[in-house]
C-alpha cells in the first residue's frame, strides 16, 4: 500500500538518528515519495557581542549554514545512490520554519528522532510537541535506537457516537490504513485498540435507584462501541481485501477505561514498537491545539508514535517562501 508522496525528515542533532534516517530512506523508497532532509539554525542576533556590521554578519551566518550543510551531505551520501534526496538548512524558531516548510511544500509525511530528554521518563520534547500539535500532516516520532523492523504495531482508534455508524470515517480509517500498511511492510503483528466509557451510569443509577438499570445501560454502551469496532475491523477487511487481511490477521481489544490510562497499559502489554493514533480538533477551533487525552498518552508512552490530524485540521502557522527563493 503507498500511502505517502513527500516525506520531510527534520535533524535532531541531539541524538542518535542513523537508525530513523534508514527508516525515512526505506519507507520514501517503497512509497515511490520524495525525501527532503531539514535542519534549521538559529539566526545570528546583532546584540550577541559582535562588533561586526550588517554586511560580516550575513557572511558569518552564510559560513555557518554552509558549513552545517556540508555535515548533512556527509550524513546522506552514503544512501545518495538508493534515492534522490533534497537538503534545506534554514534559519529561524526550529519548529516554526519546519512546519512552514510542511505547508509550503506540500509534505505529507513529517518523521525525526524524539528529542528524548535524558532527565525525565518523557520521551518527547518541547520541538516535538509543537508538530504534534500543530503539523496538519502525520508526524512520525521514532526512538533513537529504531528497530530496522517493527515486531508489532498498535492502533489507539476512537469512534463518533454521533454518527449513525459511529465511525469517524476520515480519521480511523486513516489510522487503520497507516497501520495495516507499516504492519505489512515490516511483517508485524497489527492490533486495534479502542478504550470506552459509560459516562452516565452513575446518573442512571441515582436517577431510576436500580442496578439493573444501570447494568443495562453499561451494557448497551459497550455493544455500541463493540459494534463500532467490528465496522471498522469489516471496512478494513473490505479495503485490503481478504488475502492480506488474513495475512496480517489484525487483533482487536476493547477495554473499558479512560483513554488516558488505557492506552499506555496496552501498548505496554503488547509491547508496541510503535503507536498510530489520533488527534484532536474542536469543530470551529482552526488550529486548536493538541487534543487533551492525545498530549497525556504521549507524556507516558516509550514508543515510536505516528499521530495524525483529524480531517479539516488547520495549523495555526502559515506559509512563508524561503528568503532568497
């Protein structure tokens, strides 16, 4: 399955990327998609203590870029002959010109190295967060040490009870379609994964005073979320088709429990070498920051993670053309 035609890997310098930089190769290489390495600069400030006019400082700040590209045509020479790759150092607030650079160009696929703070269990940084939040196409966020194949993968989904099919039909099968296809690729075991909730049992309880009431209507909730997720497990089917569905031979778990506990617990349990999973936009809100259970799961998990925007999802950055350009 080719899912991505313009992938935008971004530098982390901070870590070791050797293994994230083969992943990006490999998966633009089997996508038949372009590749774009970017690495941003800080700018040089004029009150930074040097004497130099306007003139020697554009020229400092030229050596810099040059020379920091020449170390990024070291680090990419030795896969110039499996693909066409392009180099772009800029400079500026790292995240913001990385994430002009996804719209500008039309990047459908954003992937780097968890910034990976070594004092903290939190594996991703303040950059990271900030695609996470803010890139409308998927960001990908790999461990240092990557695996060159992921032994299993795991899909956190959520359902709309609003729709008459509970299905939100853009994002989970976006998700679904992302990790069929990463399970594929690497011959891994796929998993599904949906945590609901009965948010008014406590108000049924207290309202008609009878546990059987209450039992009922737990039980009604949870036949609605089951039959949300068998859709998805037959429009998967469907899509595939049943040859590559029998192949992969996905497994579905439904748990009862708040999201933001429940998943960490699954991917732990299944031991997930990495997570796909969605985020949230309130309807109206263009560029509404990072849904609430999205930030507290990936504040907890150790994996790789693949997050993507729901559909209609409008960054609050925008495009800038390139100085020079």
């Amino acid at each position: 399955m080719r899912w991505f035609n313009s992938i935008l890997y971004v530098v982390e310098s901070s870590v070791t990327q050797e293994s994230a930089l083969k992943r990006a190769i490999s998966l633009a290489s089997n996508n038949q998609a372009s590749l774009t390495v970017i690495d941003v600069m800080p700018r040089i400030a004029a009150d930074v203590g040097i004497s130099y006019g306007g003139g020697m400082l554009r020229e400092v700040m030229k050596t810099a870029i040059d020379e920091r590209r020449s170390e990024l045509e070291s680090m990419i020479e030795p896969y110039r002959d499996q693909l066409d790759i392009r180099l772009e150092v800029l400079t500026g607030k790292r995240y913001l010109e990385v994430l002009r650079a996804v719209l500008r160009d039309n990047h459908d696929l954003l992937i780097k190295v968890a910034e990976n703070p070594s004092y903290t269990q939190r594996l991703f940084g303040s950059d990271d967060m900030q695609f996470l939040r803010n890139c409308p196409c998927p960001v990908w966020l790999t461990r240092a040490e990557e695996k060159s194949k992921y032994e299993t993968v795991l899909a956190a989904v959520d359902f709309d009870l609003r729709k008459p099919d509970c299905t939100d039909a853009g994002l989970s099968n976006t998700i679904a379609e992302i990790s069929g296809s990463l399970a594929v690729s690497d011959i891994a075991a796929l998993h599904f994964f949906h945590a609901w909730e009965a948010p008014a049992e406590s108000l049924v309880r207290t309202w008609t005073s009878s546990v059987e009431s209450a039992a009922s209507y737990v039980d009604d909730m949870r036949s609605v979320h089951k039959k949300a997720l068998h859709g998805l497990r037959d429009q998967l089917r469907a899509r595939i088709g049943d040859e590559v569905y029998d192949q992969l031979d996905p497994k579905f778990h439904l748990r009862r429990g708040v999201a933001t506990t429940a998943i960490p617990a699954i991917v732990n349990e299944v031991q997930a070498d990495v997570l796909v999973m969605g985020t949230v936009a309130r309807t109206g809100i263009a560029g509404w920051l990072f849904g609430n259970t999205a930030e507290a799961v990936l504040e907890q998990v150790q994996c790789s993670v693949i997050a993507v925007k729901p559909q209609g999802f409008v960054s609050p950055v925008e495009a800038r053309a390139v100085p020079g350009s």
